[in-house]
C-alpha cells in the first residue's frame, strides 16, 4: 500500500513542478514583450523620403534678376563685334517691363498684345517721345517647375537672342544707344509658371 502511495504522489509532484515552469516561462516572456515595446517606441520615427517630383517643387524659386543683370551680359556680346555698350534708361525700363507684364497677365509670347494690338517696342515712344527716332524689342520666355527648366533668367535668354538672327542683330546694332529691360513671372498653372523677358532698344535723336 505504501508503493501504491508513493507511485501516485510522484506523478502530482512532476505535474506541480511542469506548471510552474510553465508559469515561469509565460512569465519572463510577458516580461520580454513588455520591454520589447517599450525600447520600440522610444526609438525615432524614420522620416520618409520625398519622391523626385517632390524635391523639384520644393526647389527655390527662380531668381528675378535687374536691367543691370541684363545689361552685363549684353554688352558682353556687343564688345565681342566691337559695338559700343548700350546704356539703360529708366523711361526704356518702364516700356520694356510694360509689354513683359502684359504677356505675364494675359498668357501669350507675341510681340503684338493680343489686348490693345500693338507692338511691344510702340510702348518705348509712349516714355520717351521725342527722345527716340526709333526703336526695337527682343523677347523670351522660360517655363520653369516641375519637369521644367531650373536654367538662370539672364543666360537663357540672352543666349536665346544671340542663337536667333533676328534677335542677335538688334542685339548687337549700332545704332541703338540706350535700351531696357522688363522681367515678369505668370501665374502658376500646373505645377509650372512662366517668366518672360523683353529688351527694348532705342536709337536716339
């Protein structure tokens, strides 16, 4: 009978000691959890990453630049033939920047206004008459924003006007003497804006 007992007390002593072992495991795993979280969330938050078309938004915005920018780089190319360097007068500013505001306003590159039908270099008389016998206008314009040009005002269009004939030939005439300039950026229209550039010339009296 003794045995008997004794063959059915082990049993209980192994099923006592598994449970807590159990107990025990279940334990330190909770525990381990609990610290787990704990360190995940003291560490950072990764910042994501802009895509390529956000980093070209959020680019800086083109620069405007002055007459005096213009003028530097266009009588760099009047002393490349030997012409004498233009001068800028405020009243030629005034014409020039006038026809670059009215293509900014109304959306349109032309050199007639679809608004009034005039020329652009007809504004140079307005300001300065009787000052000028006559008179000239190159212009240009730069699409910048998203895939668009991130190219300076100045050089690009000044480079433009010397790549075209027409536009070079006024550039670098001697006749001219004094000159303008005017620089206006559009609306923003789909992720992009425009900015156009007008020179204007005048051969005095």
């Amino acid at each position: 009978m003794q045995q008997a007992r004794r063959r059915d007390v082990f049993p209980m002593i192994k099923l006592k000691t598994v449970s807590k072992l159990l107990l025990s495991a279940v334990g330190i795993i909770f525990i381990f959890m609990i610290g787990y979280f704990a360190y995940i969330q003291e560490q950072p938050a990764e910042t994501p990453q802009p895509s390529q078309s956000e980093v070209v938004q959020e680019q800086k915005p083109v620069e405007i630049p002055t007459p005096e920018d213009f003028l530097a780089r266009v009588n760099e190319e009047r002393a490349k033939v030997g012409a004498a360097p233009l001068a800028i007068d405020e009243r030629i500013n005034k014409s020039a920047q006038r026809k670059a505001d009215d293509m900014a306003n109304n959306d349109y590159f032309d050199h007639v206004s679809p608004v009034d039908g005039r020329h652009g270099y007809e504004y140079i008389f307005d300001e300065t008459r009787p000052l000028c016998i006559s008179g000239g206008e190159n212009i240009q314009y730069i699409k910048y924003g998203v895939d668009y040009s991130t190219a300076p005002v100045v050089e690009t269009a000044v480079d433009w006007w010397v790549n075209s004939p027409i536009h070079y030939e006024a550039m670098i005439d001697t006749k001219y003497s004094l000159t303008g300039f005017g620089v206006a950026r559009g609306p923003d229209k789909d992720d992009s804006y425009t900015v156009y550039s007008v020179q204007h010339f005048c051969e005095l009296r």
